[in-house]
C-alpha cells in the first residue's frame, strides 16, 4: 500500500534536500533513480540506503544542464530501476549579485541548471507517465520564485521560471492523472544556503532539509483525486 514499490527519480540527490528525501523514500519501500553530478555522493548514499532497506537503487551523473547527458542518465536508470512513477525536481544552484556585476555566464548557468535542467529531466520521464496514465511531479522552486529582491536575478529568473512551467504542465498532466506540484521554501539549512550566505541566526531554529522532505512525503501520500499545486513552507525563525 502507499508508495511501496514505487520508483522515484530524485535530481540532486547526493547533497541537501534531495539526499533526505531519498532516504525517506526509500523507508517507505520506493525504489530510487538517483542523480547529481558527484558519483561519490551518490554512491555513498546508495550503499547506506542498500544496508538499511531492500529497494532497487540505481545512480547516474549528469548534468541537468547539458541535455544529452540528462537523455543518456535517464535511459540508463530506467534500465536498472525501471520507469519513474514520482519525479522529484530538485537539482538546483544558487549564486547571488547584482544585474550589473554577475558575469553574464553565470547569469546563464543558474539559469540553465534551475530551469532548463528541471524542464529536460521532466520532458525524459513524462511520456512514460502519460502511457501509463499515472504519475507525481514535484518541482522545487522558491520564495525566490515568488518575489525578486537585489542580487537574486538569475536565481529569481530561474525559480520563477520553474513556477511558470510548472502551472502549465500541471494544465497539460492533469487530464493524464499526473499531479504536479511546486514547492517554495524559504532558507533551508544545507550547503547551498552556506554557499550563498543565507545561513542568518541559529541553525537550530533554521528549516531542515527533513523538514522539506516531509512535506514531499506528505504530498506523495495524498490520495490520486488529490493534488497540492503549490506549497509554501517557511521556518517561524524570522531571521
Ligand atoms: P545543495 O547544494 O545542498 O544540494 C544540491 C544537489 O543538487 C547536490 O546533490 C548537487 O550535486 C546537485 N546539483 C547541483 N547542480 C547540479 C547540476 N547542474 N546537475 C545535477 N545535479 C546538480 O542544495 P539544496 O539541497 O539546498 O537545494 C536543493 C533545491 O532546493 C535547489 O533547487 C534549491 O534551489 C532549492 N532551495 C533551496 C533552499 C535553501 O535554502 N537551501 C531554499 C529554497 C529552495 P552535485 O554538485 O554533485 O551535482
């Protein structure tokens, strides 16, 4: 019952928020597609979740990026798991500064990453989910896809961009029983939010990467007829 024996595709799983929500997963019994571009990270995680639970793990590296590779890392997962019923979105990059200052390659490159890797992973896995009609995908954005501030442009640009294409595909899935959903946190405490100087205050009050997954768990769980098209969480720390 529930998610057992499902398979799950998760993007960058080897670190953060994408690591935690693969090791729920695989507590529920959902076998695991798992991809980042650090194959150490990935195997280590697929070991430890081979010790504990008896689920299929498969990894490959890609940059979400670069749209071959992502073809090439998808074909091989569905080989060793099989065809992915729940897609979690959760690749992502995150350098801040000002419109003025940021070299447009870096512009470009959280761009590409955040957007168009979470519309090439999506566009792989979605045929597999229309023939069978059935299907969950969740995209992580952001506060930063909700409202722009100084410094986020590019990180803004391209949240705000997984928004949009979230609401049309979920437009374009429902009617093939897919539900698509984009979360929005604010900080969580992994090592992007260190990288980007977002970690302001104690840790302790700031949300975990378990928090989020929790969420996506909740989501999961939720009966077919029902789909969260969007879900906001934010700590109650206000910084
Ligand atoms: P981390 O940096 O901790 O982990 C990111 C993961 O994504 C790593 O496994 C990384 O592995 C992988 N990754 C990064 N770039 C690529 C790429 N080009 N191709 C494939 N995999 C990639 O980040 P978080 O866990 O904090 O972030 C996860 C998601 O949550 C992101 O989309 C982020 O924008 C979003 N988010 C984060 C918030 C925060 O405060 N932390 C708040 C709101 C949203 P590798 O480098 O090996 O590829």
């Amino acid at each position: 019952m529930g998610l057992q024996g499902k398979v799950a595709l998760v993007t960058g799983a080897g670190k953060g928020i994408g690591k935690v929500i693969a090791t729920k997963l695989a507590a529920e019994g959902v076998h695991l597609a798992l991809l980042a571009r650090t194959k150490a990270d990935l195997e280590s995680l697929a070991q430890t979740i081979e010790k504990t639970s008896d689920v299929r793990v498969g990894t490959a590296v890609a940059d979400v990026a670069d749209r071959t590779a992502v073809e090439a890392a998808l074909a091989e997962l569905k080989e060793t798991v099989g065809p992915v019923d729940m897609l979690i979105n959760n690749a992502g990059t995150a350098t801040f500064g000002s419109v003025a200052e940021m070299a447009p390659e870096e512009w470009e490159r959280i761009v590409k990453v955040n957007l168009f890797g979470t519309y090439y992973v999506t566009r792989g896995v979605l045929p597999d989910m229309m023939a069978r009609n059935d299907g969950v995908i969740i995209n992580v954005s952001s506060t930063a896809g909700l409202r722009g501030a100084a410094t986020t442009s590019a990180y803004s640009a391209s949240k705000f961009g997984v928004m949009g294409f979230t609401e049309s595909l979920m437009q374009e899935a429902r009617k093939h029983n897919i539900r698509v959903t984009a979360l929005t946190p604010s900080t969580v405490n992994t090592e992007l939010a260190s990288r980007a100087g977002l970690k302001i205050g104690s840790e302790d009050r700031m949300m975990q990467p378990e928090d989020v997954a929790d969420l996506v768990l909740a989501i999961l769980n939720l009966p077919p007829r029902v789909f969260v098209n969007q879900a906001g969480i934010w700590t109650t720390n206000p910084q």
